[in-house]
C-alpha cells in the first residue's frame, strides 16, 4: 500500500495541509507516498491574483484552522494583485524536483509551499527551484535545467490527467493505493488522528 498525494503548490488549503501530511509521513515511514500535481490555476484561471477575491479571506480562514503561516514575503508579492499563479509552471518544478529525489517528494512539496506561501517566491522562477533544490541538499542546475526540460513539462500535463482520471476535483487530496483499490483519506483539511482512523478502518 502506498499514499497518493494530490495536490496544487498554489493552493493554499495543500499548505495548510502540509503539516498533517508531515505527521502522517512520519508515522507511517513503511508506506512510500506519491506526488501529483492537480493543476488549479490553468487555462482561463491563469490571471492576476486580484481575479480571485476570496484568497484574502481563505488564507485567515485556513490560518485559523490549520496554524499554516502566510509570510511577508507572500503578503508583498501579491499586494498589487498582479502576481498570476501558474500551475502548470508549479508542476514543472514539482516534477523536476520528483525527478531528483523521488523518495523525498512530499518533503520537497511541502518546501515549494513555504517558498511561496511564507517567502513570496515565484513557482515560474527558476531561481526559487534552484534555492529549495540546494536547501534540500540536491543538485540545484540540475534541478533547474529539468524545470526547463520539455520533458518536465509533459510529466506535469500527465500529472494533471492522472488527478482527473482519480476522479479528484479539489486539493488536497490524499489517497491510500493498494493494487487496483483506492480509498480517499483525506480531501481538504484533516488532522493525521483522522487520517489515522481511516487507515485503521480500511484495514479492520
């Protein structure tokens, strides 16, 4: 059995949930778990964050329930509206740094989110690939020149399919896989004790 970790570097609910998915992980070291990216600010919904007049108010909302930290750097990269949020850009470097430490990619997921979320770094800028790659202990131009890859683009448009074809429609989504069953433990915010109950129940 393993997890499968559904989730957008965008999205605010999967950072707040990153913390869960850490406990969980660090409970359950015997079970590998899996990230895909799910693809929410694509197409028509790639446009300046000010489109998006209800992300002041869920950023408090998922501070409140969750304790996730919303930085100054975050709050300065937005504060004109303009930024645009690119998950396909967010995928390519989750799949570029999936690619260098496959083992470590929710660790390295959650590291994405802080860099945006508390750092106000841009998830289309190579250089904060580069950064979280040589915190993390990777090699960063190799890192970077895998963002850049054509390669790397296509694993992000598959990833994007993948999540669909899971029937997943919001993030984040955490899933248990064991051969052809599939078990949602998680779709939106949930503490590691919930999740811990569904894994019992699935397994009872």
């Amino acid at each position: 059995m393993k997890l499968l970790y559904v989730f957008d570097a965008y999205c605010g609910w999967s950072h707040g949930f990153s913390a869960t998915l850490g406990e969980i992980t660090s409970r359950h070291p015997e079970m590998p778990v899996e990230v895909v990216s799910g693809g929410l600010f694509t197409g028509p919904r790639r446009v300046p964050i000010r489109e998006f007049g209800y992300v002041r108010g869920a950023n408090a909302q998922i501070a409140e329930r969750t304790g996730a930290e919303f930085g100054e750097g975050y709050e300065r990269l937005i504060a004109d509206g303009s930024f645009v949020m690119d998950s396909e850009a967010a995928a390519r470097g989750v799949a570029a740094l999936r690619r260098a430490a496959p083992d470590r990619t929710a660790e390295l997921a959650a590291a994405l989110q802080r860099a945006f979320y508390i750092d106000g770094r841009s998830l289309s800028d190579a250089t904060t690939y580069r950064q979280v790659a040589a915190d993390a202990g990777l090699d960063a131009e190799a890192v970077v020149a895998a963002f850049a890859a054509s390669e790397t683009q296509a694993e992000a448009v598959s990833d994007f399919r993948r999540a669909a074809a899971l029937g997943v429609t919001g993030f984040p989504t955490l899933l248990a896989l064991d051969g052809m069953r599939v078990t949602t433990l998680a779709r939106g915010h949930a503490t590691a004790d919930d999740i811990d109950q569904r894994l019992s129940a699935r397994t009872s």
